[in-house]
C-alpha cells in the first residue's frame, strides 16, 4: 500500500502512482490548506453565487423575450386601434341607421333578409375589431407587469450574488489574517489558455443537476467521484493537461471524500516540491483553462500557489495551513466543481 497526499493507493496501481521522491510528504493538519470552515464558507458561497447568476441570467432571457412580445403587441394594438377608429370616423360622417329603419327600407321579402344579414355581418364585424383591441390591450398590460417582475427578480438576484461574493471575501480575509500573499506572488499565477470545454449537461432550467459520488475515479486514488467531476477531469485531459491527477479521499474535509475535487500535479512525476520554470506554466495554462471554461464545467474555485481564484470575485490570497507545497498548493492545481 502506498500514500499520496494521504490517499492509500493499492499496490496494483503503482505504476500509476509518482516515484516516492516526488511525492510529498502528507502535513500533518489538512493537505488541502486552510480550514474545514473555511471550505465550508467558500463552498456554499460559490455556490450561492453560481445559482443566483444562473437565476440573473434566466430571468434576463426571460425579459428580453418579454420585451419583444411587448413590441410586437404594441404594433398590434396601434394597428387594432386604427382600425376601430376607421369604424368610428365612418359612423360619424355618414350617420348610423338603426337597425329598425334600415328594414324598413326594403321593398321586397328578398331586400329585407339581405338586409338583415348584411346589418349582421357589419355588427359582428365591428364587435371583433373592438373585441380584438381590448384583448391586445389587456395582453401589453400583463405582459408590462410581467416585464416588471422581471425587472425586480434581477436586482434580488443582484443582491443575492453580492453578498454571496461578500461571504467568501470576508471568510477570506479572517483565513488570511496571519498570513498574507506576498507582492512576488500576486499575479504569478496567469496563464493563458484558448481551448474550450465541452459544456457539463445542465437541468432543463440551466442549473445544475444534482450528483452524487458515483462512478468510479479512474485516477490511482480510486474511489469515487460525481459524473461532473469526472467530465472536468476528461475535457482537461482532452486539452494536453495528462500529468499525474488525484481526485477521491476517503478523509479529510472539503469535496474530495464528496467526489467534487480533483488535484492536478504541476510535475511530470506527481507532487513535489514547488513547481519552478516550466513546471509552473504548466499549472498556470492548466488554472486558466478551468477559469476560462469554469461556467461551462462548473467551476466552484480553483486554487494555485497562494492563490484562490472564485468565480464571485477572481484572484484572492489563499493561505497554506503548514507552509508546505501542498497546503499552499505550488505544487498542484486544485479544483471543485459544483
């Protein structure tokens, strides 16, 4: 039996698994740095985020769509009201004969029935246009109000994601206390990456379907992982990123016992120490990918040398609870998906 960043691996996967050299040591608290709480803190803010953006879009569709069925009646409606007005100016210059007077003007049986049905065909005629123009009317209102509620779905959606960002923030900020990022690594982390993910599948709504830690981790962690974890770990193979991967733990905190979190070496071998030179670009391109695709694998957070990047808020400082490569994560991309 073997470790790696405290995953027992069975010794059928050695050959999966780094030389012991490169492996890192396990730290002594939790390998994936901060705290319990403030995974938790980060997880749930994410995710808050990431649904209200996702209602914030939906309702934005749903009001662009709104806006131009409310055009469209509106011409409706002028063209409705022209033609009632058409009625109502004929009826004023020519004068209105009363149904009574207009019979009794014919002067045979044949002249009286179609007058009669003539007298019926104008009435229901005019009974329509103006029947028309009330229900076109009535249907710009509803569709107004609709617009309307529309209108303050957003700005509560707008809400929701401000505090969601402020949440994870601020847990943050309370983590990073007593360790800060220093100058030399602010901006390090930036790669760049043009390669586009194939999107997850996605509830017929656009959120995100609810998975569980079911299928099999086919990296030498074994276990298991969710059917969207497993697809953000294929389409990063798919874009050239075929280093050492571990996804599952069976302890621990955070999404790895979940099956939500994968850790992806920045060295050839696996995990070491911190990644330098070449070794470092590759964990940069490799953090930039998912932070291009992270809408469309569902991305919760990214984290990659001191640094946490979150979809509400971009880059933040991320400190390592042992000051060690892999609490501090300059030894490997680690990422988690909703």
């Amino acid at each position: 039996m073997m470790f790696t960043l405290g995953v027992a691996i069975p010794a059928g996967a050695a050959s999966a698994a780094p030389p012991a050299t490169q492996r890192a040591a396990a730290p002594d608290n939790d390998e994936e740095g901060g705290t319990p709480a403030l995974r938790a803190a980060l997880d749930a803010a994410s995710k808050g985020y990431l649904d209200a953006k996702r209602a914030l879009d939906t309702s934005v569709q749903r009001q662009q769509q709104l806006a131009a069925k409310l055009k469209t009646t509106e011409a409706e409606m002028n063209e409705r009201s022209g033609k009632v007005g058409e009625i109502a100016g004929v009826a004023y210059r020519t004068g209105r004969l009363s149904t009574v007077s207009a019979l009794l003007n014919t002067n045979t049986p044949e002249g009286f029935m179609d007058r009669a049905a003539a007298l019926d065909v104008v009435a229901a005629n005019e009974d329509r246009v103006l029947r028309d123009l009330i229900a076109t009317k009535d249907e710009a209102n509803r569709t107004r109000v609709a617009l309307d509620g529309e209108i303050r779905e957003q700005r509560k959606q707008v809400e929701v994601m401000a505090k969601r960002k402020e949440q994870a923030e601020r847990a943050l900020t309370v983590a990073n206390t007593r360790q800060q990022t220093t100058a030399s690594d602010s901006g390090s982390n930036r790669g760049t990456s043009t390669a586009n993910a194939k999107p997850a599948p996605r509830n017929s709504d656009g959120s995100w379907p609810s998975e569980s830690c079911s299928v099999n981790d086919p990296t030498p962690a074994n276990g298991c992982i969710t059917p969207r974890t497993l697809h953000a770990l294929n389409q990063a193979k798919a874009a050239g990123f075929t280093r050492y991967v571990s996804c599952h733990r069976s302890g621990g905190s955070g999404e790895h016992p979940k099956g939500r979190a994968c850790d992806f070496a920045a060295q050839k071998n696996g995990f070491g120490g911190d990644a330098t030179g070449g070794d470092k670009t590759y964990g940069n391109n490799l953090a930039a990918y998912f932070i291009r695709n992270a809408d469309r694998l569902a991305v919760l957070y990214v984290i990659w040398y001191r640094q946490i990047w979150l979809p509400s808020s971009g880059w933040k400082s991320y400190s390592g609870a042992n000051g060690d490569p892999s609490s501090d994560h300059t030894n490997h991309v680690h990422l988690s998906v909703y």
